[in-house]
C-alpha cells in the first residue's frame, strides 16, 4: 500500500509543476503580440495575447471614399488574419502541456 501512496504524491507534485508551468506560459502569452495584414500589407492589425486589438494602420493609398467597403473588408481580413495568428501561438504554447493527454475543450 505504501507504494500507491508515493506514486500519488508523486502524480501531485507533477501536477502542481504542470499547474504552475501552465500559468507561466499563460502570463508570458498574455504579453506576447502578432500582427495580421490584408492588401499585401496595405492593412496591418496587431492583437495581444489577450485577443485585443491595440493597433491599427491603414496605408493612405488604400483609402477610396467611393469604396468605404473595400476598406471595411481589408480591416476585418487583417484583424482575423492575427486573431487567427494568436489562436495558432496559444494552441501551440498550451498544447504543450496536453500533449498525448485526451482531454477535450482543452485549448
């Protein structure tokens, strides 16, 4: 009986390590930044790890008052473009820690 005793205190401490490994990545993500274009760079969008948008440039040729819907579409393509681009960095950090695990909904 002892032994299932050490094996679980074992498990625990890998557990709280994963625990605090995890929470570490999450911080240094949350400060990470990608940046998202459309318009081959005419429309340039960067989001933060916390999936906010904290910059937008839009290049002064791209802007036609008589094509507010070109415009309106390049902003959502380049915003996507790094929402996207942050998902990928996220599941590839926390997917780290899942690894070879079955555990649905996690990232």
């Amino acid at each position: 009986m002892r032994g299932g005793m050490g094996n679980m205190q074992k498990m625990m401490k890998q557990m709280q390590k994963m625990q605090k490994d995890m929470q570490k990545a999450q911080e240094e993500l949350a400060v990470k930044e990608v940046e998202g274009t459309a318009g081959g760079g005419m429309v340039t969008v960067r989001v933060n790890g916390q999936k906010e948008v904290i910059d937008v440039n839009i290049k002064e040729e791209v802007v036609d008052p008589e094509d507010i819907e070109m415009l309106q579409d390049l902003v959502l393509a380049a915003t996507n473009d790094a929402l996207k681009k942050m998902d990928d960095l996220t599941n590839e950090t926390m997917g780290q820690f899942t690894k070879g695990m079955n555990l649905p909904g996690m990232f």
